[in-house]
C-alpha cells in the first residue's frame, strides 16, 4: 500500500490492489506512474456523494460526475 498527497496536503491510501483494478482499464494502462502527480495537480477535483478516505479507482472522462467543485480554489 502507497500513501499518496493530494493537492490539499493530506495522505490518501493507494492498495495494490485498487492500482491493480486501476490499471485493468485499457485507457490507464500506462498511467501507473501518473497517479501521484493528478493527485498532487489535478485539473480539477469535486466532492464525492461518497466521501473516502483511499483512492477508490482512476479513470479519464471528458464528462465529470455532478458535485461540489473543491479545485481549483476559487
């Protein structure tokens, strides 16, 4: 397991095996090593309905899910 900064300084767990599931995805793949560096400078990040304290899974989309806007700060 991997504790990794995101972009408001706090710790989130990474487990093997949610990178694992992560990376099954064909479009993220490659993107291994890109996680840390989205968490730490994302283009923008929104509050879940279900707020977590670990990295659930990655994906990319050009449609983000409805929610709070918490980043950029405005």
């Amino acid at each position: 397991m991997k504790a990794l900064r995101h972009c408001f300084g706090r710790n989130v767990r990474l487990t093997d095996e949610r990178l694992a599931h992560i990376l099954e995805r064909p479009e993220m793949k490659q993107m291994g090593d890109e996680l840390e560096h989205v968490l730490r400078q994302p283009q923008f990040c929104r509050r879940s309905r279900s707020d977590d304290a670990f990295v659930v899974t990655a994906y990319l989309t050009d449609k983000p899910k409805a929610g709070e806007d918490l980043w950029p700060i405005k």
